[in-house]
C-alpha cells in the first residue's frame, strides 16, 4: 500500500464546508455539502481522520481507494473507515453531483454499519431515508453556527440518530441478500415482537419482501412458516412473564397482544397442555 497522507483536500473556495479548527465540538471533524465538480477538482487518495460519511444525492461520483474505483450513484452512501485510503472522482467527463458529507472522529456507533478501519461500505437509501439524512445534515450545519454549550451534545445526539436511520435501513436489509442474514434479522425481530398479531404481515413489511419469500425462507431454515414459530416464541414469552408474579394473567394477556383474556388463556392451554393459573403454580 502508498504511503498516503492523513490530511483533509479542502473543495476549491466558495464551495460550502465547515473545518473544526480545535473547537470543543471534537466529534465532528469535518462537513461539507453542495455540489461538486469532481472531473475539475478531483479529491486525491489520502487517509483521514475519522470516519467519513459521504452521500451522493444527485449524479454520480467514483469513489477511489488508491486500487480502484467503486461507482457511488445517486441515493447512495459511502461510509469509510479512517485507515481505507480514498478519493473522489468525475464518473464521468462533465459529471457533477451534489453531496452530503460528514467526517465523524469516532467509528460508526453501531456495529452492523461499520465497515472496519481499513474498509468502506456502500448503502442505498430510500427516498424517505435520504429526506431523514437531509434534514440531519441541515440540523448538523445549524449547530455549527451556535457554538454553544449545547453544540456538542446536540452534534453527539445527531451521529447517534443518523447510525440508528442507517442500521434500520430497510432498503439495507433487502440487499443484504444472503438467507443467513434474513433469517438472523427476522429471528431478532419476531423476538422483539412477541405481540405482533399479524407476524407474518409485520415482517414482510420490516424485511421489504414478500409474505410467499418470508415463509419459504422459515420453511427452508426452520421446518415452520412464520406464524407458527411466531405463536412458539409468544408461548415462551407468556410463560416467561407469568413466572416474574409481577403481573397478572390478564395483564399478560394484554401484553401480549390479546383483546380479551380467554383468548389467551385457551391459546396458552393447547400449547402447554395447562392453563396460565396452574402454570405459575408449578413455576
């Protein structure tokens, strides 16, 4: 690999960005936005020293990490690691794209985004999503121009929701096509979910596919269709909460999505074989 620097290539004048100059706002190490023209100013290979977030909003670009070019057109972010040498060019002669960057000190706070030190990753985002990143880089650059007590937080708080908006991503999830990943996200979300009426329905729409791939997808992996592992993991859950004694069989019920106790108590005696009562009395 090329000795590269660990320096930042300022846009050409007049183009916005903010550098932090030793301001006490150190999560925030670099912000920039607009358009730009990157077969005139090409950004060279260099390392950073955070972790850049960069969105192409409109046009195109070529991200360059020394080795090769990765095409990044519109409705795509790039997250780079701090020790993943790269750069910005044209994808084509005339091109011009409008972007969105930040360069954050510290590494992406949640780890299903973060593409390693030395690596990059590149996400879509939807048109709702890319209007929620939108709008946090315009609440980024207010902050930046109060330089109160409060900047610091308020810029802490930003990075947080902005990690949140990509880890939740659905559009992320749907290319994340390998079936080991679907399941994992569909088994964490059905845990999380246990009073989802309509599991099969819910998920679908978590996951952007269809009810017919989601239940092949169980059948393949996990010998059941979606409503039926979804009624095994509401089971263990009622159980669960009848053996804390904290709350009564109704409220259980209720917790657990049912409109009316019965429903639950019946529900609960075919799969255990006893009803809520006496299974808190054995527990």
């Amino acid at each position: 690999m090329k000795n590269y620097q660990r320096v930042i290539h300022l846009p050409p004048g007049g183009r916005p960005r903010w550098v932090n100059q030793g301001l006490r706002i150190n999560e925030l190490q670099y912000l920039s936005w607009g358009w730009r023209e990157y077969g005139r100013h090409a950004v060279p290979v260099s390392f950073h020293e955070g972790w850049t977030y960069q969105y192409v909003a409109k046009g195109r670009a070529l991200l360059d990490v020394g080795e090769r070019c990765i095409p990044v057109p519109r409705g795509h972010l790039a997250i780079i690691g701090p020790s993943c040498p790269n750069g910005w060019q044209a994808a084509g002669r005339a091109e011009r794209c409008q972007i969105f960057n930040w360069i954050w000190r510290d590494a992406p706070s949640l780890p299903g985004i973060n593409p390693g030190e030395e690596a990059w990753r590149i996400s879509a985002l939807s048109p709702d999503e890319e209007k929620q990143l939108r709008a946090l880089h315009e609440e980024t650059r207010r902050e930046i121009t109060r330089m109160d007590e409060a900047a610091s937080h308020a810029i802490r708080a930003i990075r947080g929701r902005l990690d949140v908006l990509l880890a939740r991503s659905p559009s992320r999830k749907k290319r994340d096509g390998s079936e080991n990943t679907r399941l994992e996200y569909a088994l964490n979300w059905l845990r999380q979910h246990p009073e989802e009426t309509r599991p099969v329905t819910a998920l679908a729409d978590y996951l952007q596919v269809s009810p017919a791939t989601l239940n092949r997808l169980f059948q393949k992996r996990m010998r059941q269709n979606v409503r039926e592992f979804a009624a095994t993991l509401r089971m263990e859950s009622a159980r669960d909460l009848l053996a804390a004694e904290e709350l009564s069989v109704k409220e259980v019920a209720f917790r657990l999505g049912y409109s009316h106790a019965n429903d639950f108590t019946r529900a609960y005696s075919r799969f255990w074989g006893c009803n809520p009562t006496d299974s808190r009395r054995k527990r």
